[in-house]
C-alpha cells in the first residue's frame, strides 16, 4: 500500500530532447504528490508538486502529469539540457495515518548529452 | 542563511561502534525526518519527529535510535545493532507534516563501515 514504483531507473535523452519519467502508487490516501531533484553528493531539492485536484501542473521546462483513476503521475522536461542531469525522484504522502509521511519511488537517474 | 545542515559529511565506523549523526536546522520547521539512501533504492525513512520530546519509527527504524530534546536538533545514532549501516544518510525537516508541503533536505552525510 505504500510503495511507488518509478520508471526507468535510468535515461538518457539529447540535448534539447524529452525526458520523461513515470510513477504509479497503490495508496489511495495519497493526495500530494511532489518530484524531488538530486545532484551527486547533495540532498534531494524539491522542483514541482502537484494535487490531485489538477491534471497537470506547469513550471517553466518543467510538467507534472497527473491520472487519478490510473493512479500514476509523470514529470516530463522539455528542451532538456546537460545542466538538468541529475537523479529524479517522485514521492507521494497523504493527510491520514501511515501515508502521512513522504514515500519516495526508487529513483531515475537522467543523463542528457550535449 | 536558513537551512539544515547535517555533519559530518564523511563518517567511517569500526565493527561494533555506535556513531552519532548531526542534523541542526534554523527554519524553525515542526518537523524532522531521517532518510536512509541506497543505489536503486530511494529514500527510506527511518525515523521521523514532529515535535519536541516526541518521535515515531519509520520503515527501517531497527539498529538506529534518535532524541529531540530541541526544535532545532535530531541527532541519528547508527548503533551495532544496525548489520549493513554503509549508506547514505539525510536529514530533512518541513513546517509539519511533509504532505502538507515542501520537505528541505541537508546536503547529507556518508557513513562507511571499516
């Protein structure tokens, strides 16, 4: 109930290029779904969150993509650059019981080649 | 400059040492979290406190302990108990309850067994 899977554990997209990475959960309890950006070495940072109260959420190169009754959400980057190479994870919580703390998919590591 | 900052950033274990882990933040966040790293694993929390004097077990709280005797400190113990502590560990800490918004993470520390 509390797992997320993501997918691909790792890409590799051209300079300029689509990445998209994919998560699906189980728990219906959750209703926060963030994506988290972690460069070698750092902690994660959070980049763009969404609610399942919208299908989509936009910020600048950045785009969740989120199917409720599929349970599944996805980060799409467009116009990828070298500077965006980096592990991407997407982490979900909810408001009641056990979901209330963030559970984090297993990550995808983007590589994007100038 | 507010933030989380976690020392040291490289820690090396004997067998059979207990190690203690630092984690101070000055965003006068509620609530503190300690996540475990593995390659291709994600984040696994370990413990997690959302107020002084009171802290709950996450999924791998077995072979570390924790205290939060202020708001400002969450210090992990790796104790001998823990069988494969060789990981990556990260502090976090978010306004309440990380569903309700953004969790922001310390730059981590690598604890490595000799």
């Amino acid at each position: 109930q509390q797992q997320v899977k993501q997918s691909p554990q790792s890409l590799i997209v051209q300079k300029g290029g689509i990445s998209i990475i994919n998560c699906a959960y189980e728990n219906t309890a959750f209703d926060y779904f963030p994506w988290y950006q972690q460069f070698p070495g750092k902690g994660p940072a959070l980049l763009i969150a969404i609610r399942p109260d919208v299908s989509e959420k936009k910020e600048g190169r950045f785009t969740i993509s989120f199917n409720k009754s599929a349970k599944q959400f996805s980060l799409h980057i467009m116009d990828s650059q070298p500077g965006d190479s980096a592990t991407y994870f997407c982490a979900a919580s909810g408001s009641s019981g056990s979901a209330r703390q963030l559970t984090f998919g297993s990550g995808t590591q983007l590589t994007v080649l100038p | 400059d507010g933030g989380i900052t976690q020392s040291p950033k490289y820690l090396f274990r004997k067998e059979g040492q207990n190690v203690t882990l630092s984690c101070e933040q000055n965003l006068n966040h509620d609530a503190m979290y300690w996540y475990r790293q593995d390659p291709g694993q994600g984040l696994r929390l370990i413990y997690y406190s959302q107020i002084v004097n009171d802290f709950q077990k996450g999924d791998i709280a077995e072979g570390y302990s924790v205290s939060r005797e202020k708001k400002e400190s969450f210090p992990l113990t790796v104790t001998s108990a823990q069988k494969n502590p060789t990981a990556f560990y990260l502090c976090a800490s978010s306004i309440r309850d990380s569903y309700r918004g953004e969790a922001f993470f310390g730059q981590g520390t690598r604890l490595t067994v000799v």
